[in-house]
C-alpha cells in the first residue's frame, strides 16, 4: 500500500484499480445521479442552492452511491430507482458533513472552505436539515415501504453515531469496542444501506440482500478506519482537510487507541494530554509514539481485514464487471491516500 507507506504492514500487499476505473463500469449512471443531484438541489430558497450547490459539488469521491449503482448493476435492475436512491444516499451524506462540520467546528473539508466557516453555524445545520427532508420526499417517490425502512433507520443510526462519538471525545479511555461502534453506525451503515439498495430495488433473496449489506459495513468500516489513519500519515493538499484534525478534535482513534495500551508509561502520559485537550502541541511526539508502538501497521492489518471480509461477502453474487468493480473498490478503500 505505497499511498501509506505500509507496504510492511500487510502480509500481501493490495494492488487495486485507480478510482476512475471502477466509476467507469458505471459512467451514465454516475452522470445520471450527478444531473439528478443538480436537479433535486433547487429551492425556492437562493440560499440553500448557494450553499448546497457549494458542498455537493465541491469534490468528494461519490463511494456510496458509487456502491449502490454497482450492487444493482451486480443483480440486473434496469429500472430508474436507482439513480433516484444513489442521490438520496449522497444528500444523506452530504447533510451529516454539514452538521459535523458544525459539531467539530472544522474550517476544511475537501480543500474548500467548510460551508460553516463561510456561512456560519445555523445556516450550515438548516441546510442539512433541508437535505434530509428532501432525501426522504425522493424516497417516497419510489413507493417501496422497505427502502422507506431502511433509510429510517439508516439516519437513526447515524445520529445514534454521532452522538455516541461525542461521548467518547476528549476521552483516553476509549477503547477499541467502542471505537468499531461509532464507526460502523456513524459511518459504515450508509455504505451497508447503500450497498443493501441495490438488491432490494433488483428483488434479490433475503441471502442476497444480507450479503451485500455486510459488504457495506465491511467496506465502511474499512475505509473510516484507513481515513483515521491519513489523519496521522496524510498530507493537507492530498486529504483536503488539516492532517491531525481528528486529534485536534480529541478524537481517540484507532491509532491513539493501540499506541496508548502498547506505550511506554511517558508515551502514555503525553498521549493522554494530547486528546484530552485537543492539542496538536506535541503532534511530533504522537506521531512517533504511534510508529515505534507499531499502531500504523496494527491499524492498516485491520482495515486490511475489514477489505478481506467485505470481499468474501460477494462469492455467491453472479460474476459481472460488477462484481469486479466491487471488489475493486474494497481495495480501493485501503489502497489510498485521500
């Protein structure tokens, strides 16, 4: 995994395809979701088509819709719900950067300004708020009560996360358990409704569906874990936000985690300072304390595993470029630097 220079971190090293690769195996959809997303943005309102036009289309790599379009494509569905629900999934998402932003007071996201810092806190969350709403008016629209069920508890879930996150934020005491928990609602659940999308518009079997749900939560989860890592191994310009923002923040990551049970007793100590306070005083002293602990490694093999797993949920699925391409994108999550 040269991107992160982990290559003595994993047993074999994963050679995936470059992004625009697997987006190619469904480029008119993609096309199709991006003029839909252009199209459900409006508002009679100028100020949200100024501040949602500015997040959505500010950058981002499109990985959950990107999920949902492959797994429909991976069980036949030639119908239109599927770009209807790949836009939703991106509103989704779109609308919980909108309130993160404001919960962790972050002024960069993807190279850009955070609409936050341009725009100030209320209208950052009312624009979230907006995004939502209308998410669900273009669930409705497919009338399929079952999508219905699965995004509302989709978005439950998430907000479940978010708050679960800030429980743990500023606290050294965190432990692995509880960091997976955060992760895999906060995160890895829309990938798995994502995921779980396509074979239910499709009328795939139950075995069907649950497969490809567990290949989202695996690939979620794979992929916070690996961004949790570029926060310590990233480069600004790369990543489009601040390297040691989730430090910053007082987010006890993975990395932290392992490096302050394997640690001496003085790494542990500044450790502890550093999330507690949020401080990126000693970010040379976390930073090395994390590579001689072997946190980089430990934290780039499970992330490796989740990608592992994410995989073996798909040999039963039917051999298509779908497929493929969804295999390619589970390496894709940990094979990166952005």
């Amino acid at each position: 995994m040269p991107a992160l220079h982990l290559q003595s971190a994993v047993s074999e090293a994963v050679s995936s395809a470059p992004i625009d690769q697997i987006r190619a195996v469904v480029q008119s959809d993609m096309a199709a979701v991006d003029r839909l997303i252009e199209q459900r943005l409006h508002s009679d309102v100028a100020l949200i088509n100024q501040l949602g036009a500015y997040i959505v289309k500010s950058g981002g790599k499109r990985l959950r819709p990107l999920a949902l379009l492959l797994s429909a494509g991976a069980f036949g569905y030639t119908g239109p719900h599927h770009i209807t629900l790949a836009a939703v999934i991106e509103f989704i998402h779109t609308a919980t950067l909108l309130h993160d932003d404001v919960v962790d007071a972050s002024s960069m996201r993807r190279g850009e300004s955070t609409a936050n810092e341009v725009w100030g806190n209320q209208v950052s969350v009312l624009t979230g708020d907006f995004l939502y709403s209308r998410s669900f008016q273009m669930m409705v629209e497919t009338e399929n009560m079952q999508i219905m069920a699965i995004m509302a508890d989709t978005t439950n879930t998430i907000a479940e996360g978010e708050v679960m996150q800030l429980l743990n934020s500023h606290s050294p005491d965190t432990s692995e358990a509880q960091y997976l928990d955060v992760i895999r609602c906060k995160t890895a659940k829309l990938f798995e409704s994502a995921s779980l999308l396509g074979p239910v518009i499709a009328g795939a079997d139950e075995v069907q569906q649950q497969a490809m749900a567990q290949y989202g939560l695996h690939l979620g989860t794979a992929f916070q874990i690996v961004d949790d890592m570029l926060d310590f191994t990233g480069d600004t310009e790369a990543l489009g936000k601040n390297v040691g923002d989730d430090l910053a923040e007082g987010k006890t990551t993975l990395p932290i985690i392992h490096a302050l049970k394997h640690g001496t007793a003085s790494q542990q100590a500044f450790l502890r300072q550093a999330i507690e306070h949020g401080s990126l005083e000693q970010i040379d002293e976390v930073t090395a304390a994390i590579e001689s602990t072997g946190a980089l490694a430990y934290t780039a093999r499970r992330a490796e595993e989740e990608a592992m797993l994410a995989k073996a949920t798909l040999a039963d699925i039917p051999e298509s470029e779908y497929k493929q391409a969804l295999l390619e994108l589970a390496d894709f999550s940990i094979d990166r630097s952005f």
